[in-house]
C-alpha cells in the first residue's frame, strides 16, 4: 500500500490493512521468472511478492498462466529463468526433502479438488495430518471434524467423494487444504462451477482463513465479484508479466485500458488487441 493512504482512509473502506505482528513482510517473491512449454512463452520476465497476510487475487484470461503461476509458487513448476524465493529461501536452493518440508506451510485447493476417489471425506481430510504423524487419533478426529464443520459437511464423514455433488467435493477439497492450519493458501479457481450461495459460502471461508487464521492466501478466479469480495490486493496477468496490480479500490479506478476490458469483460479493447498483433507478428 502506498504512503499517501492514511489512518482514516482505512478506516472508511479501503483494502483491510494487515495488524497482527510479521504482517507484510515478503512471504513469495518471483523476480524475473520465465517458463516456456516447447515454443510457447508463457511466463516472461514476471515479478511479483505477496505478502504476509494479504489475500492476493490473480486476474487473467484462460490460457494465459495463472496456474502455471500457482505452481511456481510452490515449486511444483521450477522457472526456466529467474527465482522464487519463499520466505526469504530460493526454492532452486532446496532439496526435494527440503521442498517437501517448505510445502506443510502451504494450503492448496486445485480446480477439481483432486480427492482420493477411494477413500471416505473424512480420510480425504485427514490424510496429511495422518502423514505429518504429529497428531494423535483423536486429535486428527478433532481437526477434521473443526475443518468439515467450516464448511458445513459435519455429516458426510462417512462419505466417498463419489456419493457428493460437485460443490461438496469442492467443500471437502477446501477442508482437507486447511486441515494442517498451513499459514499460505493457494486456491486455483475455488467458485468455478459451484451455485452462487455455494460459491458465497467458500468466499466468506477465504476471508475468515485470513481474518481469524492470519493466513495468506492466493486466489485466482474468474468470478469478478469473488475477487472484489475476497482482495486485498489484485493483479493482472497478461502477456506473461503482471500487467497491472492495486488494491479495489485502485483497480476499479484504473485508467489502464487492459485492466477495464478485464473487469468490465468487453470483447475488444487493449488485451485482446495485443493477443491479435502477437499472432500476426508470428504469422510473419
Ligand atoms: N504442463 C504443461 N505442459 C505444456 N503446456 C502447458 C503445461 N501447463 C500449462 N501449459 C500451457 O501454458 C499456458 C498457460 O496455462 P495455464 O496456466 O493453465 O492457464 P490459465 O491462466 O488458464 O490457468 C497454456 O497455453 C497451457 O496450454
Ligand atoms: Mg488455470
């Protein structure tokens, strides 16, 4: 946030400021990252921080590298070019025990919630907190209730994630992200797909982790409202760089071109002009 923002300006509706102790500190740094897949450069030189406590949205067309980000972040993707430092350490640095070790702080909740077909949502849940093996049986039974209460599934413990609509699934995805209390969640898509009250449900989890938990979440999405509803910070992905980035307020003042065809979802304008030009310059 800037120095021109004031006490008072907080106060009356702008971006919540992070209070508790540690807050804005550099949780994730990309500087310079570049990642190609065959002739296609899908991140390009991109840099960007996210800070303790913030609720980061990521906005961006299909296609253009959200989640090919997301997966930098926790070095399930390593950049061709560039760093990403987590707290401060070089992810390139780490061993694969080391990143295994860095990742328990993570939360990540992916687009179709990837659970385990054959185990019951209570198992699904409890999974890392079994392999963590830090916990008692009771206390693992105690967690995964607490997490499944959060999102309002108490009753379907006993469950397969086959005998659940999709919107549950997506639920108990969210629950066993948030089992092990990780201090950074990485949501790729949460809404996509779900009814708006499930939808409002999983937004207002999103702000409680950060409010209560003092998490740090990431978030892309395509639902505008969710992303004004849940941002502290926005940015905007375009072109393999972060084309644009502010807090609601700020963004919904932008006089970018690219970042108001974004929100107000125009068919031609800036973003789409410079996809066109790209194309053609490769036709030549
Ligand atoms: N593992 C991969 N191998 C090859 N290409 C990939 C891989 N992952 C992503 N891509 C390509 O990178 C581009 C960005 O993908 P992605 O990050 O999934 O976009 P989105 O912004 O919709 O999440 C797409 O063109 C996609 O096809
Ligand atoms: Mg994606």
């Amino acid at each position: 946030m800037g120095p021109m923002v004031g006490e008072e300006s907080v106060q009356e509706g702008a971006a919540p400021e992070a209070t508790w102790a540690g807050a804005g500190r550099a949780r994730i740094e990309l500087r310079d990252v570049h990642k190609s897949f065959g002739p296609k450069h899908v991140l390009r030189g991109l840099d960007l921080t996210v800070r303790d406590g913030d609720s980061l949205v990521i906005l961006g067309g299909s296609g253009t590298g959200k989640s090919v980000l997301v997966q930098h972040l926790i070095g399930l993707m390593r950049p061709d070019r560039g760093s990403v430092l987590v707290d401060g350490e070089d992810l390139a640095a780490l061993s694969s025990a080391e990143l295994t070790t860095l990742r328990q702080r993570f939360g990540m909740s992916f687009q179709e919630g990837a659970l385990f077909d054959s185990l019951t949502v209570f198992d699904n849940v409890g999974f890392l907190l079994e392999r963590l093996g830090t916990m008692t049986r009771a206390e693992i039974r105690d967690r995964v209730f607490e997490c499944l209460e959060l999102v309002r599934l108490e009753g379907t413990a006993q469950r397969l994630p086959s005998e659940l609509s999709g919107g549950m699934r997506r639920r108990v995805g969210f629950a066993r992200a948030i089992a092990h209390k990780p201090e950074i969640l990485l949501f790729d898509e949460p809404n996509t797909g779900l009814d708006p009250v499930t939808s409002a449900v999983i937004d207002e989890l999103i702000i409680r982790m950060r409010e209560k938990l003092h998490s740090t979440t990431v978030t892309i999405t395509h639902d505008l409202r969710s992303a004004f509803t849940i941002a502290t910070r926005l940015v905007l992905l375009h072109q393999g760089q972060i084309a644009a980035e502010g807090t609601p307020e700020e963004m919904q003042a932008s006089e970018d071109g690219r970042v108001q065809q974004f929100l107000s979802g125009e068919a031609h304008g800036p973003l789409t002009d410079d996809e066109e030009a790209e194309r053609e310059a490769r036709r030549e």
